[in-house]
C-alpha cells in the first residue's frame, strides 16, 4: 500500500462468554451473502449473511479490524449498525456485541441468518493528518445511492471465527444502470444481479468491487487481460484518457518482471474524488493479488494524474511479487482481528517500492538523472525518520508506537535497502544477476499458496546469493547501524551531486505562502514573511487577496485544484492575477517565476564502472 501522494499532500497543507469453535456440517458448507445496492436507506446498505449449518452452542461473527495491506488498526465494525441474527423461523436470537468488530451469537446452532445495515466510510473521512483516524480511502467504502458504490469487501461481509476457510458466494444486486468492476467472474447472467465465488473468506477480501455507470476500457499484455475502470463524477475524466499511458507502463512492468508474473486478469479500479465534505481524501492505492484500487482527487490535471498513476499502481502491481507471491506465514493465515505483524516489511514495502522506481530507467520511462533524484529524495526522507531503529523490529510492531509512526519509511529506507542488495549482488556477480533474480528464486522456493518461516528468510536469501548480502541484512535491517548509502552507491560508479530544482510556487516544505480567511473563503498572501521569485516577480505584498488566476477563481472551493495546477506551471509562462489590495481591485500580469532550490542527489562518475552502472539499470 502507497499511503501519501506527495504532490497532492502539498495542497493539504493549505486547508461475555467463553466461545466454542465452530463446526460445520458437510451437507451446508459454504456462506452466503446478499448485498441489497437497491433498496438504498439512510445511505446505508442492508447485508444478509446466511450461515452455514454450526455445530457449537455459540459463535463468533466478526468484521475486520485491520486487513493485509494497510498496516493500521481501523476497525470496519464501528460501520456496522443494526446487527441481528435469526433462526429458520424468523425468530430472534440473542447476538452481543463484546467489542467494535465481534458479535457472540447464542443458540448458534438454530443459526440461518444474520442481518445489518453498513455505513460508508468515505463519508467519515475529514482528511486532516492525511486522514489519520480515518479509513485509508482505498481501503474504505462509499455509498450513493444510484451512482457509485465502492465495495471494498472487508468493510461489507464479515466472517465466523474458526470459519474462515469456508467458501463464500455472494449475490450482489444493484441497479441495471450500474456495472462493477472487478476480477473476479461474474456468474450471474442478469443485468440488475451479479454473483460471485471464492474459496475463502482471505481471497473475498482481497476482490474488491466497484459499481458505476461504466467507463471502461480493456487489453491484453503479454497473456495478461488488464481492465481499467474509472468512476469521475463529473465525467472530466475517463478510462480511454488514461488508458494510453497505463499501457505503456503495464508493458514495461511485465518485460521487466519476466517470468515471475503469471497472473491472467488484472482489474485497476480508479476512484476519483469530488474532494467535497463528505468524499474521500485519503489518496494512493491499495493492492490485491489481481486488482488494484486507486482513490485521486477528481480536480487534478490530467497530465498529473497520468503521473501519479504510473507511480502508483506500478507500486501495487509489483506486489504480485511480494507479499502476493513471496511471503511469511502471517500473511498467508492473516488475523483480521489479532493480527500477528510479519519482520519484513523492508520486502513487501520496500522491494516492491524500489522496483516501482527501477523498471522506469530499466524500461526508458525515465531518465538517469531522474533516477538519481528519487533515490536522493528518498535518502534525505529517510535521513530524516529514526536511523537507528531496526527495520525487522519496526515491522513486526508496526502497529504500536513508537514503531506506528515510522511506518512511512518502508518507502524510503525500504526502497533503499532493496537499492543496497541489488548493487551487492550485481557487484559479487560481476553484474550478472541483481535483486530480480533474487526474486525469481524466492517465487520459484515459495509461492503464493507456500510462506516462508520469518526468522529462517535471510538464512534462505544468503544460500541463493552471497556471504556478504547476509552481512548487509543483519547489520543494516534487523540491526541499528544507519546504512551509508553513499558508499554502496560508489560501487557502481555513482557520486554525490547538487542539482537546482524548480519549488513549489504556493509552498516551501511545510510552510505555505497563502492562507485562507475563514470567515470569507478569500485567498490571501501571508504577511510578515520572505516571499519568493513568484510573489516578488509580480510584485504581490502580504495581505494581497488572490481573487483569480488567469481568468480562473481561485477561493477555499478550489484551492485544492489550483495548487495542483500550479505543479505544471512553467518558467517564463505568462500569467496574469486578479488582487485585492487594501479594497481595490486590481490586475497583475506577467510572466511565472519558478523558485528555485538547490537538491541533493547523484550522478554517474567516470571511474570505470559504467559496465557495472549498466548492468544495474539496465541489466
């Protein structure tokens, strides 16, 4: 999972009893499930469980606390309301709710079916901290009626303890209009109905659907059937405008991956957000062993957007190697409720985040010099987390503190140790084999049905590729010692370097040069305080309301969609600014100033290493 979009977090800124274990009978062994999409009430959702044939006084029925992915506590029964459970009569049995997530069910022997209505989650998102307390979006729900319903099955379906393993088959009704988007196989021939089957509650979970009017558009890459599927509210964008670029990177991550991918069908299912009061605000994506679920601000410029996919979903696509593929045992038997955290998260995270950064300059998306600027970018990023906590002992606590917080660094100091191992390997292997080839072995050991024991992994890493990789692992990734990237990056012939950047014109790190007045909407330039090229090419001053930028409003209803406009701008373009100044109105024009800063990152030396470089970007 990729939680924080950096481009778009800049606009941000600116605004009771003991239970038995559950048996089953072998007559009744699969669970089903009724979702009602129809018979919308409350912007709330009716869900019917009915229960296989249980063979102990009483039951458990939980939904999810955390789901694999998401690496934080959120609890999906705090949307759940109304729950109740019945015999084959009608009649009610008693169901206790003994937390937010579980219900004890007495009786459960005359169990036939639960019932209750689900509350969305898009609706509670406020966004503030980048939603922290809130659902992660792609990992949420959203209910309106008619239009668009994002049915994450984990906050919908929940399961029986000690049944988790039972086959589910669920019935989705939902208005013909609407169409859902998902890889899993529709065996339902009705329009206003779909029904689908999976071996296990796991597998449900990790087939999301969601329902819209249908834009969508599909290919095949290299055996692969790919469906891209995007709900716009307001139609701006559409699958076709951003299928294009999604096929060209789709290509580009099956020649880089070869032969580890065999997956047949792969669905990304693109939510965008009105970035209304009551709709997501929790941006990025979440991945699953076939589909992918982006949430993404709707007001984003299409060219942006184009960006912020291909960084994006490579990431989740690349989880099809690991953990999807490659993982330890408690992912494979995953606790939704008490989950036991796995050691390796610098794999899951961190490989998987830095081969979204190496199949661009292996592939030709992006430049060597782009390259080394994401690699910078990600060492002072991680410079600035804690560098002595182990990475083993971050993971396997991550959600507790004071290890919750550095979460966030598995896609820096993770992409990073990913970056170290390849070098290592390509340098003891005289630029024969990297990181990849490691992980084509890891696939071929394991597998998607076979985990891995956590404390026997680097043992197993070291018998497939060096001594010196094992010492690498035990002193920068389960020991405190800061890794110095500098000295790894010199063995494929790669130095420190300064290049000038163009910044952000409306925000310089965390400090904004523009604020909103609360109590009008209005745009104004923040006094007292050193402006930059931008504000002072124009002439603008402290106070100065900003009323439009070029013929456009610029308010708090759009600030959003301004500042990220404004990433595209280009230096010397005109421009021209509506102000208020000291109640007169008044028009600037002229031409952009980009501020400019000095930014650390690498570039190739000529020390002779250029074959080993080559190998290692582009072997």
């Amino acid at each position: 999972m990729k939680k924080i979009i950096a481009t778009l977090a800049i606009a941000s800124l600116l605004l009771g009893c003991k239970t038995g274990s559950a048996t089953l009978n072998k007559k009744n062994t699969e669970v089903k499930v009724a979702i009602d999409l129809v018979n919308v009430k409350d912007d709330k959702v009716q869900v019917s469980i009915f229960a296989p044939k249980i063979t102990t006084d009483q039951v458990t029925f939980s939904i999810p606390k955390i789901i694999p992915g998401t690496y934080s506590n959120d609890n999906y029964g705090r949307f759940i309301d109304n729950l109740q459970a019945f015999d084959s009569k009608g009649n009610l049995l008693t169901a206790k709710k003994t937390d937010e997530n579980n219900w004890t069910i007495d009786q459960a022997k005359k169990l036939t079916k639960i019932t209750y209505l689900v509350n969305d989650s898009f609706d509670t998102e406020k966004g503030s901290e980048f939603g922290q307390g809130d659902i992660f979006s792609p990992a949420g729900t959203n209910i309106e009626a008619g239009s668009n319903f994002m049915v994450n099955m984990h906050g919908f379906v929940g399961y029986f303890q000690d049944l988790k393993e039972t086959p589910y088959r669920v019935t989705i009704t939902h208005p013909e209009t609407l169409w859902g988007a998902t890889s899993m196989i529709d065996l339902d021939p009705k329009n206003n109905s779909d029904e689908y089957f999976t071996s296990r509650y796991a597998e449900l979970v990790e087939n999301p659907v969601m329902y819209a009017k249908p834009d969508f558009t599909s290919f095949t890459v290299d055996g692969m059937d790919i469906t891209i599927a995007v709900y716009s509210p307001t139609g701006k964008i559409t699958a076709e405008s951003i299928t294009p670029e999604m096929k060209k990177m789709m290509v580009a991550q099956k020649n880089f991956l070869g032969k580890i991918n065999s997956n047949k069908k792969y669905t990304v299912i693109l939510y965008l957000s009105s970035m209304q009061p009551n709709d997501a605000k929790g941006f990025g994506a979440l991945e699953h062993p076939t589909s992918t679920t982006v949430v993404m601000p709707e007001t984003a410029p299409l060219s942006m957007l184009q960006e912020q996919m291909k960084d994006v979903v490579s990431h989740e696509f690349f989880h099809i190697v690991t953990p999807l593929t490659i993982h330890s045992k408690e992912i494979q038997y995953f606790d939704f409720n008490a989950p036991k955290m796995s050691e390796h998260l610098w794999l899951y995270e961190g490989v998987t985040e830095y081969f979204a950064n190496l199949f661009q300059i292996n592939q030709g998306l992006i430049t060597e010099d782009e390259f080394y600027k994401r690699i910078a970018e990600k060492i002072t990023q991680a410079n600035g987390m804690n560098d002595t906590m182990p990475f083993t002992t971050m993971s396997a606590n991550v959600l507790e503190e004071p290890y919750k917080s550095q979460y966030l660094n598995v896609y820096q100091k993770g992409a990073l140790i990913g970056m170290c191992l390849d070098i290592i390997i390509r340098e003891k292997s005289n630029g024969e084999r990297g990181i990849l080839d490691l992980m084509q072995k890891l696939s071929a050991e394991y597998g998607v049905t076979k985990p891995f024991d956590d404390k026997e992994l680097f043992g197993k890493i070291v018998s497939l590729t060096y001594p010196e990789v094992g010492a690498f692992l035990t002193t920068y990734v389960a020991g405190p010692t800061p890794i110095p990237y500098a000295s790894f990056l010199a063995k494929v012939g790669v130095i420190p370097s300064v290049i000038k950047t163009p910044g952000n014109v409306f925000v310089k790190g965390q400090s904004p040069y523009i604020n909103i007045n609360p109590s009008t909407g209005a745009i104004f330039v923040l006094p007292g305080i050193e402006l930059n090229a931008f504000f002072n090419t124009l002439e603008l001053k402290g106070n100065d309301v900003i009323l439009s930028i070029n013929n456009q409003p610029f308010n708090k209803d759009n600030i959003f969609e301004v500042v990220t406009k404004s990433q595209e701008w280009k230096e010397n373009d005109p421009i021209t600014l509506t102000i208020k100044r000291e109640g007169k109105e008044k028009i600037i024009s002229g031409k952009i100033a980009l501020p400019y800063v000095d930014q650390e990152s690498f570039k190739a030396s000529e020390t002779g290493k250029n074959n080993l470089k080559d190998a290692w970007l582009k072997g």
